[in-house]
C-alpha cells in the first residue's frame, strides 16, 4: 500500500519502521522541524526522521500545515492512506481528507478516555489500572474520530508513565499493522465515541511536579509514576529542591504530613489520610538520581524533618 507517515518522537518510530518491514511503499515522512538540544544546542534530528533517513524516505519537515503547501506535497505523493503517530500538529481537513482510505491515527488510550496530549502520564497520575492504543479514523476534531481497533494492556501498581511508554510504543506497532491488515481485506468496523465518556489529557508543565503531602500516599505514588521520566515530581529539603523518581507505598502511618518517619536506609515520609511513602529513588540539584540508601549514608535526614 502506498503510505504517508506522520509523526515525530521516540513512540512513533516502531510504527514507521513496521511499514518498512511489511513491505509498504512508504512514499514520505512528515516530522517536526529539527530542533537545538544539549549545551551546545546543536541541531538533532526528531527519532522518527532518523529513521526515515536510514531507509531512504523522503523527509518533510513544515512549520505550517495549513499554507497549501503541505497539501501539495500531498498531492504528489499521492498515498492510499496517511498514518499518524503522535506528529505534534493538527491536519486540516483537505490533508485528512484527501488519501482513498483517509487518515488513521494510533493514539496511546483507550479511547474515548484520555483524549489529548499526554494520555499515558495522566493515566498513570489517575491511578487506572490499565490503558492501551487505539487505531481511530481521523477527523477534524481532537481525538474524536471513530475507532477502528483497540488493544489494552495492565498498569502494574509501580510501572513508571516511562516504561508504560515503552510498552505501547511497541503496541501501537502491532495496532497499525493489524488494523491496514483488516482495512485492506475490507473487515474494519468503525464506531462511534462515546463523548460524554472522555477524559482531556493535556500536556504536562513544571507546575505539576510539587508533591502536596496532604495527598494520600496513593495519590503522591501515582503522580511520581506519572511525571516519570518528565518533568518528575519534586519536594523541598530545607531550601533545596529534591526530584523524587521513584516510591512505593509504605505501612508505616505515624507522623504529619510531609514528616521524615524512618531515615534509617529507608527514606520514609508520612502523607496525609494517615499513610506514608517510601522515597526509593531521588536526585539533589546538580547531581545524578541515586538510591535514597545511597543518598542516606551521605546526607543523613533527621526523622522528623518536614519535606515541603
């Protein structure tokens, strides 16, 4: 089948790269302009371009989607069909429109829930034991066009919003690929979402990451899941900032929100709703992220010490 492929980050390039391997005329690549990154703020490549220029696709990278000229690239690729893989821009509807089997988009829910960008993380800060990815029928709304096919997977209690990631990245391949399998034997059977059953997801700031340990142990653990590996929930020490990576959920219930209650190898801190939070793993400003064992043998906390 001749395919355009839309998208940009790591979580697309598994899709882009089932394509290849299928044995489908991917006739071009649409990603996001390159972008400075590191000190040296040298110019990268997005994943999903280095990909494509490994197999020799051609690349487009536009500023605008709406100038015309995106649609007249279009036009001379003249592809069946344009899979979209968390591109990062909203097409217009003579793009969507356009190929014989329109557009189809792999998007990282179950939907209807967790429309948006950033389903997985707030899935994971939500607490929802499991999640998935969905193959939906583009339209001109966010998220909203029918759905095609879904596969879901479990939320371990401890999985990372990272690791999750990772899992449906690789899903999301195997969505694609058995969704153009049952489209091109005429076997698709689109429904309709159901509106009043999403969720908005929107993308994650800086804002979220301080930890409010009024929360209960469950909600504090699930928001550190979900803002891992970014932007990765924060609490105050003293007058310094601490990233805290990784928790689990304590037994241990004595003490007022955000008290140290054990600092003896363990790092253990009482949350509201009497319960408490083992901090596992945590990062101090300049240095790297290390085991809160680690971290104790050098920077003894006294229990009592209220985090903030």
């Amino acid at each position: 089948m001749d395919i355009v492929f839309m998208g940009t980050p790591e979580f697309a390039v598994p899709c882009l790269q089932r394509l290849i391997d299928d044995g489908h005329n991917v006739k071009g690549v649409f990603t996001q302009p390159d972008k400075p990154k590191g000190r040296g703020h040298k110019m990268q490549f997005p994943p999903v371009k280095e990909c494509a220029v490994k197999a020799g696709i051609p690349v487009y990278q536009p500023t605008k989607m709406r100038d015309g000229e995106v649609l007249s690239v279009i036009e001379m690729l003249n592809p069946e069909l344009i899979i979209v893989v968390a591109y990062g821009k909203i097409l217009p509807k003579e793009i969507l429109d356009f190929p014989r089997y329109g557009c189809i988009n792999m998007h990282a829910s179950i939907l209807p829930r967790y429309r948006g960008a950033a389903p997985i993380q707030w899935c994971v800060i939500n607490g929802e034991k499991e999640s998935g990815v969905t193959a939906m029928q583009m339209d001109v709304g966010l998220d909203t066009g029918d759905m095609l096919l879904t596969k879901k997977v479990s939320i371990g209690e401890n999985e990372t919003a990272g690791e999750l990631h990772d899992e449906l990245s690789l899903l999301g391949a195997q969505v694609m690929a058995e969704t153009i399998d049952l489209l091109l034997k005429g076997e698709l059977i689109p429904e309709k979402q159901d509106d009043e059953k999403s969720n908005y997801a929107p993308m994650l700031t800086k804002d979220l990451c301080p930890i409010n340990w009024n929360e209960s142990a469950l909600s504090i653990h699930n928001k550190v899941r979900g803002l891992s590996p970014w932007p990765v929930a924060t609490a105050k020490l003293g007058e310094k900032t601490i990233k805290i990576h990784k928790t689990i959920i304590s037994d241990k219930s004595n003490g007022q929100p955000g008290e140290v209650i054990v600092s003896d190898k363990k790092l253990v801190v009482s949350c509201g709703e009497s319960t408490s939070i083992e901090i596992v793993v945590l990062q101090t400003e300049g240095k790297k992220a290390m085991k809160a064992s680690d971290f104790l043998r050098g920077n003894p906390i006294e229990v009592g010490t209220i985090l903030k």
